[in-house]
C-alpha cells in the first residue's frame, strides 16, 4: 500500500455475487458469496453515512447543537477563564495557575468544602444507588396494579418540588417540632435540641435527607431497566445452570439493563456533588463554623456574591474532573457486572 493510503481506514463494502451452481440436469446447487474490500477514505466514507442516512442526522441536530452550545462552550469557557482574574467590569488578567494554587495552599475554608463534599458524596451517592437498585427490584416483584400505586408514592417526593422541607418541621428547633417533643415528652432530654443550629446534628440530617430526596429519579430509571429484560433470558439461565434469584440478579438482570445502570449512576453522582441548594434551604449559608459547607457552596460563594468570576471557574473546573473522574471510576466497575 503507497504512502498515501496509509492515511486512509480499511472498510469492507460486500458486495454479493451468487455464484449458482447446478448439477447436470439443471437443479441448483449452492450459492456462493464473494466479499469485494476497497480502501476508502474516512471522508468520503463519512459523507456516505451521512448521505445515506441524512433523516436521523436531521433528527439528532438539535441535541448536539445545544449540547454544544450549553455544555461544551461553557466548560471550555471556563476553564481559560480559570487561569485568570475577572470581575465582569475589567478585562480579564491572565494569572496562570495562582488561583489554583491559591485554592489549596490559601483557601482553608476551600479544604473544608473538599472534606465535606468527599464524605457526603462518599456516603449518599454508593447508598443510593444501591438503595434506589434494591426497593426497584423488590417492587418489580409485585402485582402490576400495586407496582403502579407503590412506583408512584415512592417517585412522588422526587417531583414535589421543596417537599424536602416537611423535615424543618419534624426537626423544628423548639419544643413544637416532633421530634423534639416526642423526646421530651419521654424525658429523653429537658430542652429542645437546635437540629440545623448545632454541628453535631447538622451533617448526618443532611445525609439523611440527601438519601430520601435522591432515590426517586434513580429507582424510576432501574424500574423502567427490570421492565425491559427479556423473561426468556430466565429459563435460558436456568438450562445453563442458575439455580436461584441471586444468581439471575448477578448473571442475566443487571447485564441486561447495563445502560439503565450507567444512566442511574450518573444521576447519582450529579445529585451527591450538587445537593448545595438542598442545604442551604435548611441550615442557611454559611452553615455553623462551615460544617456543612461544598464545593458547590464555594462555588456558588465566589462566582455568585463576591463576583471574582476567574476564580469561581478554577472551583468548576475542579468540581467539573471530580465528577467527571467518579463517573469513569463507575463505569468500570460496572462493566464488571455479570462476570
């Protein structure tokens, strides 16, 4: 092969020729297939799939063109503006690395979002997921007609809207909170304990309620999964020698619905890193001495109140490979499923 080609990739274009044999008193014989290869060039191999598949191009467009526009840009945008300083009344200032530098040898407070955010992500992102996995595949289990009724009450908080606030209620800070005054009406304790006031409350509530908030986007995607495995696949397995329920969760449910796994873990991650919001609506901003404080609060610190936008995009850009790194981490692990 010349030089030349070598820049090209090899594609195989069949082209069947029916050889029809035939036996001495005319019966057909055989038919024979002749595969014919030619090298064609990646650009015109691309303008030929495009040609020749035009309309689900077309339908496509739209999505990739505001994936570009919405996600794409900005993160590029970000990322050059994290190597400099900006206000949004100067021009920017190239800096280089120093905010960069400055975030982990200067920012203590920074140190403290990066604890807090690695032990809640670490925490509410595997539990539910794993949590949103088992109470899909127990439900999937039911009757069609109280799996339908079930679905819906345990999805419904996560379509309510603020209904995450129903625990300020529960944990109120005085003596009308119910929790409070259960424990008091028990003698458990004499004064109402300030649940999101006090540092040794605040955090485990948060991740409780992070856990209740967040099971119903992923538990819908796996439900949806369990929908969709082929019964057959069952007693296929069980002529190969699966014996049990376990084995068939292990061997042929999570293999099939891998996609419905991957699309949940991502919604997972995204949920654990920017659950900010959530806490801010409950504890206030700053939380106590920075004891539930994130990245994403930070972030939300330094680009929405402060304005030095070049520094914010060093904190989202951060933010941005930490999510972006935990959600390989978790692709391959679950490419390991099934094996």
């Amino acid at each position: 092969m010349s030089n030349d080609k070598k820049t090209t990739v090899e594609n195989e274009i069949e082209t069947t020729v029916e050889n029809k044999e035939t036996f001495e008193n005319g019966t057909p014989a055989a038919t024979t297939k002749v595969v014919v290869r030619k090298d064609i060039s990646k650009f015109a191999w691309t303008l030929s799939e495009i040609k020749n598949n035009w309309v689900a191009y077309v339908m496509i467009a739209p999505f990739f063109f505001l994936f570009f526009l919405f996600t794409v840009i900005p993160v590029v945008f970000s990322f050059v503006l994290s190597f400099t300083t900006f206000n949004l009344l100067e021009w920017p200032e190239i800096v280089y690395a120093q905010n960069y530098i400055r975030l982990f040898l200067e920012d203590d407070i920074f140190l403290i979002a990066i604890k807090n955010t690695f032990v809640f992500a670490g925490v509410t992102g595997p539990a539910s997921y794993l949590l949103s996995l088992f109470f899909a595949w127990f439900i999937n289990e039911l009757r069609p007609k109280i799996r339908a009724v079930v679905t819906l009450l345990f999805y419904a908080p996560s379509i309510s809207g603020n209904a995450f606030l129903i625990w300020t209620y529960f944990f109120a800070s005085d003596e009308y909170g119910l929790v409070n005054s259960w424990l008091m009406r028990l003698n458990l304790i004499t004064s109402p304990i300030l649940w999101f006031q006090d540092e040794e409350y605040i955090f485990p509530l948060i991740i409780a309620i992070a856990l209740w908030t967040s099971l119903g986007t992923s538990f819908l995607t796996f439900i949806a999964g369990f929908q969709v495995v082929d019964k057959s696949l069952y007693e296929a397995g069980a002529v190969d020698g699966i014996k049990n329920r376990w084995q068939e969760l292990w061997y042929i449910t999570l293999p099939t619905m891998r996609p419905q796994l991957m699309l949940g873990a991502i919604l997972s991650i995204t949920g654990a890193f920017g659950f900010g919001g959530i806490i801010t609506a409950l504890v206030g901003f700053p939380s106590p001495n920075y004891c539930a404080h994130t990245i994403t609060h930070h972030l939300d610190d330094y680009g929405g109140q402060r304005f030095e936008i070049g520094y914010a995009s060093a904190i989202a850009t951060l933010l941005f490979l930490l999510m972006f790194g935990a959600n390989i981490l978790v692709n391959k692990l679950l490419r390991k499923v099934g094996e």
